[in-house]
C-alpha cells in the first residue's frame, strides 16, 4: 500500500513538473518581447527569488529531433530531472538503498536508450517524402516554371510543417534574397546528409548551372530514390522478427527480475540488501544491455 502511495507521488510530481515546463516554454516568446526587469522576490517584497531549473543540453534537443520525438526539449529535460529526483527517493524507501541505485541507473539509462533505439527516424521521414517532392519538381519544370519556382511549390506541396518542406521553403526565400539557387541547395545538402538527399540536391544544381532536361532528370532521380527506399523495407520487413527477438531478449530478464522480487521477500533482500545481490544484478543489467544492443546493431538496416 506505501509502495503504489508512493509511486502515485511520483508519477504525479513528474507530471507537475512537465507541465510547469510546458507552461514555462509558451510563455517565453512573449515574456522575451519585453525589457528585462529584476528577479521576482516574495509575495511581500521578501529577499528570495525563485529558483530556476537548468536548461537542457544541446544534444537533447538534436537527440529528441534526430528520433522525430515531438515533445519539446525543455519539458523532456524537466521530467527527467524530477524523475531522476522522485524515481529513487521512492524506490529507496520501498526497498533501500540498492533498489534506489537500479532505479536511479535505469531512469539515467532509459531515455537515453529509448531515443538512440529511434536513431535516424527524422531522416528517414524525409527520404520518405523526396521523391514525392522531385516528382512535383518535375511537374512544375514540364509546366514551364522556372526550377526556383518549381522547387518553391514543391515545397509548399510537402508542407512547410514538415522538415522536407521547410527545407526546399528555406532554400528558395533564401535565393529570393539575393543568394545563389545552386548554394542554397547544397545547404540544404549539408544540413541534412542524407544520401537521397544528396543524390536530388546534385540533379537539381547540374540542372540549374547546365540546364537542358531538366525534368527528365528529376524524375529519374525520383525513381532510383523510391526504388531504394523500397529495397530498405524490404530489408527491414526481413529484419523485423531479429529485432523483436532482440527487445524479447533484453525485457524478458528485467521482467522476471522484477517479478521474482515482488512475489519473493528473500529474492528481494538477496538483490537489493546484500553486496553480492546487487553486484550479480548490476552485472546481469550490463550484459543485458550490452546484448541488446549488439542485436540491434546486427539487425539494422544500412541505409
């Protein structure tokens, strides 16, 4: 009964701190617009100023994107670090201090493991959406538009929501400014290396500086894309049963673990109360994890 207490408590905390984060990043555009002013004190003109959480790292705003996670990266940050707080409080005082260290291990662990398991998904999006988009490139050249209006309506077609979209938008305001169409491309290559990214990037500047078909060869470049987008599903189709074999594999000995200790005081106080306990479960999580993901390496795609 203290354990499901306790662990109500911290699932509510973790969510009161997401959404104060939430609430933290709507206002902020507005509360930018306005000058600075000095640190809010007490309700009563008290000495004290309210203390502020620290902002997330770079990488976990790239991690987050690179995983096409859409959650922000300051509500991320702020329920990490109230379950990185609350996680092991809880699980001290339901099990010690061993059971406090599992956790606190695999809180650290968890979502660092969860987003590199989703590694790449932001770019496979946009490969995804490219030969949709040079089609519509093509179509726009055959119709008799310029290529940097066909790539500023292939643009809009894709969504300016989306990151394709947004990118070939990007491309075109900045060579409506005044910058090279060719440069603004390859910028758009070298923020997103991706190789069928590169392949229509290279089609569209050897049409703009060479001209001549240009359509023809958009087009052909959209049918080699989707022609190796369809191998990699094939691939991964293929592949699908070796990694769930790998998440089975990494779950179902965490998953006995836990149910052993829950139905069983003496596996419970073996594990978490005695030094052997918790070196043979430290070194059973390590392998464990480390054999996930040699699976995952050995069951992934090349792209």
């Amino acid at each position: 009964m203290i354990l499901a207490v306790l662990a109500g408590l911290a699932v509510l905390g973790t969510g009161a701190c997401a959404r104060a984060a939430r609430r933290l990043g709507r206002r902020a555009p507005v509360v930018h617009r306005f000058p600075s002013t000095q640190a809010p004190t007490g309700p009563v003109g008290g000495g004290w100023a309210r203390p502020a959480l620290p902002a997330p790292p770079p990488r976990v705003a790239a991690g987050l994107a690179d995983a096409d996670l859409p959650v922000p990266a300051d509500v991320a940050w702020t329920a990490w670090l109230g379950a990185l707080v609350l996680g092991p409080l809880v699980a001290a005082a339901a099990g010690g201090l061993g059971l406090a260290a599992v956790v606190a291990t695999g809180v650290v662990a968890g979502p660092a493991l969860a987003v590199r398991a989703r590694r790449g998904r932001a770019g496979a999006r946009i490969e995804q959406a490219l030969p949709g988009a040079l089609e519509a490139v093509a179509r726009s050249l055959r119709s008799g538009a310029s290529l940097r209006q066909a790539v500023a309506e292939a643009g809009t077609d894709a969504g300016g929501s989306t990151a394709l979209g947004a990118e070939l938008s990007r491309a075109t305001d900045e060579a409506a400014q005044g910058a090279s169409l060719v440069a603004s491309l390859e910028a758009v290559a070298a923020r997103r290396p991706l190789p069928g990214v590169r392949l229509g990037v290279a089609a569209l500047c050897l049409g703009a500086e060479t001209g001549g078909a240009q359509a023809r060869a958009v087009d052909g470049v959209a049918a080699t894309v989707r022609e190796r987008l369809a191998v990699a599903a094939e691939l991964r189709a293929l592949s699908s049963q070796a990694r769930i074999s790998a998440l089975v594999i990494g779950l179902a000995p965490v998953g006995f673990g836990a149910f052993a200790a829950t139905t069983d005081p003496r596996t419970a106080e073996f594990m978490f109360h005695t030094p052997a306990g918790l070196a043979l479960l430290v070194a059973g999580l390590v392998l464990d994890t480390l054999g996930w993901l040699w699976m995952q390496r050995l069951a992934r795609v090349a792209a």
